[in-house]
C-alpha cells in the first residue's frame, strides 16, 4: 500500500517510492537520506499534528506535513479502520496506556490476530479468538495491522 508519508501512524515503517516536491526541496531532502527505497520511520508526533520527527539512516529528521504529504511510502501496514475483510496480524497499538489497556481486555495486543468481518461506516467488526467485537473507527484507527 502506497500512503502519503504525512499519514504514517506513530512506530510505522516505509519504504520511500516516490518523492513529488519542488527540485530543490527534492534535492534538500535527498541530502538527508530521502531518497527512493531508503526506509523510513515515523518516531514522534508533535501534540497537534504537526511536525513529524521521522527516522532516517539512523537520523531524526523533523518534516511539517505540507512536506511530507509529498513523499510517497509503501508500507505493508494499514489502519485497521482501513482494512477490508479479512486476516490481520496486529502490528503496533498506537495510544496511550487506556487504549492498550482497553484493546488487551479484547485481546487485541500487539502479535495477536485479527479477523475483520464487515467494515462499515460507523464502526468495524472484528473476530479475535472467537469472540466477536465492534470497535469504534477513531479505536480501529489506533491499531495497525499487516495482512498475514
């Protein structure tokens, strides 16, 4: 799957395809190691949003999403309220101790797999170890996945 670098979720890696910017931004930033097939990794969002501090080549380098947007990453992991119905491997839990609290009573911890069931508008059916769940999109939103 092909995303916009400015929508990688916290703990998520890529690797860079494609970079669509202005050439001497392009050339700034392929300095610093963003270049195609280098892989990349999302470590810190500022608390509203914007910037981003990305891994690179074992550095960080800090990006506002007007600059990220443009570089183009293929990573195996979605959002699980992107995710079709199907199989899933949780990846990473991306909140705070109430959220991984709350997923871990619904035994969605990192590791764990997910069944996606029916994929709606206001919120995602799931099926973890038989039981069936409903999770709210913002929650289903927090927890990435890659299909097995």
């Amino acid at each position: 799957m092909v995303v916009p670098l400015s929508r990688m979720c916290e703990g998520e890696k890529g690797k860079i395809s494609r970079l669509e910017l202005p050439v001497e931004v392009r050339e700034r930033l392929c300095g610093l190691g963003f270049v195609n097939g280098e892989e990349v990794e999302l470590v810190k969002i500022a608390p509203f949003g914007d910037p981003k501090v990305f891994r690179i080549k074992g550095t960080n380098v800090t990006l506002r999403n007007d600059i990220a947007m443009w570089i183009l990453v293929e990573t195996s992991s979605i959002p699980l309220s992107s995710a079709q119905p199907g199989e899933y491997l949780v990846s990473l839990i991306n909140g705070g101790w109430g959220l991984k609290e709350r997923m871990r009573q619904y035994s969605i911890q990192e590791g764990a797999t997910v069944k996606v069931v029916e994929n709606s508008i206001r919120r995602i059916e799931v099926e973890v170890h038989g039981k069936t769940l409903f999770l709210s999109r913002g929650q289903a939103f927090r927890v990435i996945v890659r299909e097995r």
